[in-house]
C-alpha cells in the first residue's frame, strides 16, 4: 500500500515459508507476474523464497506496472501465489517483508517498526462436541450421567482441547455430584459446584477420532434442562474449535400427585340391606405411581362384603 501522492517502485519481497510448506505458482489477479519480474521462486520451493522486480533503469520512459513493480499513489501493488500445505493439522504462520532498494518497508503504519507482515493459515477440519444424559427422565433431585464426546475428524491427533460447561440454571440450578475422574480425555477435568472443565486434553485422530469426560449431575425441581457447550467453547493447540453447539436436554419429572373421590351415589337402605362405595382414583402429577395401596376403614355396625366388592380388597382382622 502506498499512502503518498506520488507513484513509488517496489524492488523485491522476501517471504519466508512455513516447515513444510513449498511455493505452487503465481496465481490468477496477481498484480507482480512473469513479465514484470526478474525472479520468482521455483515451484516446490521452501523455505525463505524471493521475488525480484524488473530493474526500473530498464524500463522505457516512466516505469509502468508492465515493465515493474510498480504501486501508484494512494494505490496498491498486489502478489498472489499459491502454496502446498502439508495434510498435518496445525497452524501455519507465514512473514513477508518488502523492499525498496536496500531499506525494508514498514508493514505496521502507521508507526515505523519494519516488522514483516503476517498470515497464519490453520488446516484441518473443526472438531465437534455431543452431549447427552442417562437415565433420562430423572425424579426431580435425582442423579444422571452427563457424558460429553469430543469428536476429531482429522488423520492426527488434537492436542490443547480446553473447553468448560456451564451447567444450566434454569428452571434451577443443575449441579456437579461429587468430582469428575481426572484425568479423562488426556487431560485434567476439574470442577466447580456448576460446571466442569477440561484442559490441555487430547482428541485422537480418526474417522473420527473420539473421547469422553463423564461426570454425575442432579437438579431439583421438575422442569427441562438445557445443557449447551457454544460454538468455539472447545479450543485446540491448532486453533481448531467446534463451529457448532454441542446440547443435550435432561427431564426431570415431578413426584406422583394422587387424588381420590369416594361416593356412595346417595343411597338410603333398609337395615340389612347393601351399600356399594365407589372410590375413584387419579394421578395428575408427571410419572407414574407404583406400589399404590388404598385402605377404607369399614363403617361401624356394617361388615365387608367381599364377593360384591372389586376383587383386591382385604379387610383386617377378620375379613368382615
């Protein structure tokens, strides 16, 4: 870039390659190009490689951008190049510094420190996060297995995996039983009341390539809980991290609620005669009843008719 008002000249780059990265071609839109270059890097090249410019004394008249490297007045003069990047994960840090003639130009402005410019290219594919709970449903104040899955889509191992979850607080507050295994994953799992934390973990490679950090958690009160690692929560030494969330749902269901009507449909009857009660049970809680027993106390001066009554019944102490 060339902020002045005035056309300026660039005589040679110097750009020094990532281990394992090799120069490809000039590339298409590239400004700097054969024809107006006195040397460019071979291809395969590695290393610290260079681009020369056409001496400017060699160009007729005023210096076009045909003839050299020229950037014009509050203009711009730009290289493209591809490069070959190995099939190992990692980050890739690339510098370049310009030149005009023996001074190096400044990459920073506006401030004149001459530092190389910059770029780091990061290869491989995001690894993912998955949750989920077991058992689900739980009983309100009940326990239940939350297991988080990392998962690495790449040939090679991640290394640096780091995230921590925030245990939901709604509708209350989801806590840690207890304290999570360590290490797990390759790395150290610690934990707070709500919420746990993986560092420096390690995801191996394959197709995919996964771990596991399970811990044991409760809540309190029925409801649904929504348990989420953001997208980006989990991090790598590659600069790699999840571009999607990774959720799962925990239900946790209220206690029975029973409820019983009785009737005896307003029956009046001789003495000696027979009166039919109808007892009415329900459940309006959110899982089930088990185990349920029903006791009636038989009125005074009356017995227990078992051969007209529904069959279950059994009447203490002497079944009259």
């Amino acid at each position: 870039t060339n902020p002045s008002s005035f056309d300026t000249t660039l005589d040679s780059l110097t750009d020094t390659l990532p281990a394992g990265v090799t120069y490809g071609a000039i590339a298409a839109g590239s400004q700097i190009v054969a024809g107006n270059s006195a040397i460019l890097p071979s291809a395969g090249a590695s290393g610290t490689i260079t681009f020369k410019a056409v001496d400017v004394s060699t160009c007729p008249l005023l210096p076009t951008l045909a003839c050299t490297w020229v950037v014009p007045a509050n203009g711009t003069l730009t290289l493209k190049y591809t490069v070959n990047v190995p099939n190992t994960v990692g980050s890739y840090t690339n510098s370049v510094a310009g030149k005009i003639g023996t001074e190096q130009i400044d990459t920073t402005a506006p401030t004149g420190d001459n530092v190389p410019a910059t770029s780091t290219v990061t290869v491989g594919s995001a690894p993912t996060v998955s949750k989920s709970f077991s058992p689900n449903p739980i009983s309100a104040g009940g326990t239940s297995t939350l297991t988080i899955t990392l998962s690495n889509p790449n040939g090679s191992t991640l290394t640096g995996a780091t995230f921590t979850d925030n245990l939901p607080s709604s509708p209350a507050q989801m806590t840690v039983v207890g304290s999570p295994s360590s290490p797990q994953c390759g790395g150290t799992v610690t934990n707070t009341a709500t919420s746990v934390t993986l560092t420096n973990g390690s995801i191996p490679g394959g197709s995919p390539g996964t771990c596991t950090i399970v811990l044991t958690v409760t809540v309190p009160t029925a409801g649904s809980y929504v348990n989420t690692i953001p997208a980006s929560g989990l991090t790598t030494t590659s600069g790699l991290s999840n571009t999607a969330a990774g959720s799962a749902t925990l239900v946790a269901l209220g206690p029975p609620d029973l409820a019983m009507t009785k009737s005896d449909g307003g029956a009046s009857v001789a003495p000696g005669g027979t009166v039919a009660y109808t007892l009415t049970y329900s459940n309006t809680g959110a899982q089930s009843a088990t185990g349920v027993v029903l006791t009636e106390t038989v009125p005074a001066n009356t017995t227990f008719n078992a051969g007209a009554s529904t069959a279950g019944w059994v009447c203490s102490p002497n079944n009259n």
